[in-house]
C-alpha cells in the first residue's frame, strides 16, 4: 500500500496585529488572443454553475388551454418533454456587470498552488482543499478529469493527508494559512473582476453544451489585498498567478472547460497581469535585493517588472524542489485524446 504523505502544517499566524507587508495588486486578467500576441484565440467562460431550460411559454400557454381532458392535458405534457432544451449556461453577472467573481480568480490561483508542491522528506507543503474532487489513480485517457491528472501527475501521483479544517485542529498548511479554511479567515483577499466592456457572445459546442463565453481579448480588472505576509509569500502569490519575471504572466488555464479542445474553440486559456501594487501605510517597508518600496507608496511599470523577478525568486529560494514550474497550456496541448 502505498504511504500517506504528510502535510507540513503549522499555527497560522495572528490575524489581529499588523506584523509584515500590507498591500493591494491591481490585477488584469484576460483571455488569450492573437491579435494580442497571445498564443491562441481562447473563449472564457465562467459559469454561475445553474443551467436553465428553455420554453416556448406562449405555446405552452395555448397547449395547456386547449385541453378539455387529462389525457389530453397528460399529452400536453409529453409534448413538452420533447420540447424543452438546455438554454445558453449564464456567464457570471453582478450588479448588470459581467465579472469573474473573486472566489473563482481565488480558487484558479490556490489549486494551481497546491497543484504546484511536490513531498520532500515525507511532507508536502499544501493540502487539497477540495480534495474529494481529485482523483487519485489516473483516469483512464477520454474520462473525466484525465487531463488533469495527467497535466499535474507529480502532485497527484499521491496521496496526502485529508485538508486543513482550523475548527477541528489548531495547525493548519501554508496555504490554508494564506488563503484562509473551514474555521480561519485568509490573508489574501480576491475581489470580483470586473469586465472591461465585454460582449458576451454564445456558443454552441458538439457535445450539445451551450455556453454564453467571453471572446478572445476579453479584459477584467479586480483587487488582491494581502495582510502579513513575508515578502518570498507575496512572491509566491505572484507565482500562483503564472507571473515569472515580468508584471505579465504566462498561459494559465481559467475557467470552464478549459481542459477540452474543439475544432473550433479554445477555452480558458488567459494571462494575468499586475499593474500596480501598492503597500498600506502601515505595512512594513519591502526591502529586497536593493529595492526599496515604503509603506503607502506603489509601483508600476518597468520597476514593477523587476519587483516581480526579485519575490519569485525569493520564493523559488524558499521552496526550492518543492515547488513545481508546470506549463499547464503547453503540456495541455501535448497531450494527445
Ligand atoms: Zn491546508
């Protein structure tokens, strides 16, 4: 049998005095496109989860009333059975605005955390804090999920002790310390990103699925708070996001579908981007490697570039092998059905 892997966990730190860096990232997140330079045209879709039926009322209406018997009402019924279809699943909206609601860019940047660590020494960093959803044998290629498994095989490939619950123990794992579980708010808040005039359009895909998406291009902007945090933590969010060494990150997967391929469409392939972050007046001054960025002062631009190369790196030195650099997108599209 094989052996269970620990999980490396810790007392989270206090949430009730200001002790490290306090700030806020703006953060643009936007679906791939190649008139943007991106590597392909990618849809979005970030779905409220419900789907709706759609009816032709006033025929329904007629139907209904021309029934005289129950048999013939019994018929109206069957009738609409036959009818009715699956309307176009609902990009998310608040307020009348098209987001991508905070919780969603939330779970996006943790699962590609936790997805990121590997054991060392019999313990591993995070645990999966929906982890009834993994799989833990590979499933076979064309079922659900094989994707991935295959895409992340190193931080599936094993099992770990079940997640963090703070209102069952008093230790919880990094990530839950960062992001908050059962029992323990996060240190790092998301709020929704808004989108940038997007027109949704509709899609229909040969499964049968409809989808209302966001076209290739599709702009949102949104805020990420961050409370006592350690410099190589900030890093180590910036990572989360695909960010490397530029304020613009790579090809990450966002989303919806975002692990099938059609003919026709790619899904969920999206870039993030800081364009500001900004320190609390009452944060600790961010001092590393000859930067130097004072409480209430922020950054952008070229010195942003250069801020985001110096915490990724900070946190690669922290984690070392621990921490995976897995081109999702690209092994994506290594793989064959
Ligand atoms: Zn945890």
């Amino acid at each position: 049998m094989q052996s269970l892997v620990k999980v490396k966990r810790s007392q989270p730190r206090p949430r009730d005095r200001l002790d490290g860096l306090v700030g806020r990232l703006t953060v643009r997140l936007r679906s791939c496109s190649r008139a943007l330079g991106d590597p392909s045209d990618s849809y979005l879709h970030v779905g409220t989860g419900v789907l709706r039926l759609k009816v032709d009322e006033a025929r329904l209406k007629r139907l209904a009333e021309s029934a005289r018997t129950k048999s013939q009402l019994m018929k109206v019924v069957e009738d609409l059975g036959r009818e009715i279809q699956l309307d176009y699943a609902d990009f998310t909206t608040v307020r009348g605005l098209v987001v991508v609601p905070g919780a969603s860019v939330k779970g996006n940047v943790r699962a590609r955390l936790e997805l990121s660590f590997v054991p060392s020494s019999g313990y591993v960093r995070s645990c999966l804090i929906r982890a009834s959803e993994e799989p833990l044998e590979p499933p076979p290629s064309g079922q659900h999920g094989w994707r991935h498994f295959r895409i992340w095989s190193e931080s599936l490939g094993f099992a770990r002790e079940s997640a963090c619950d703070y209102t069952e123990g008093d230790e919880v794992c990094l990530l839950c310390d960062l992001f908050g579980t059962a029992g323990l708010e996060g240190l790092i808040a998301f709020a929704d990103f808004v989108g940038d005039q997007v027109r949704l359009t509709s899609v229909d895909l040969p499964t049968g699925e409809k989808l209302r998406v966001a076209p290739p291009g599709s702009a949102f902007s949104g805020t990420i708070t961050f409370t006592n945090l350690k410099a190589w933590e900030v890093g180590l969010l910036l990572y989360g996001m695909g960010l490397r060494s530029l304020r613009l990150g790579r090809p990450v997967l966002f989303g919806k579908v975002k692990y099938r391929r059609y003919p026709n469409y790619v899904f969920g392939v999206v870039r993030y981007e800081v364009e500001r972050l900004e320190l609390a007046p009452f944060s600790q001054m961010l001092e590393v490697e000859g930067l130097r960025i004072r409480p209430g002062s922020r950054v952008k631009g070229e010195d942003l570039d250069k801020l985001v190369r110096v915490l990724v790196g900070l946190a690669r030195d922290e984690l070392g092998k621990e921490l995976l650099d897995v081109d999702e997108v690209g092994r994506l599209e290594r793989l064959k059905a």
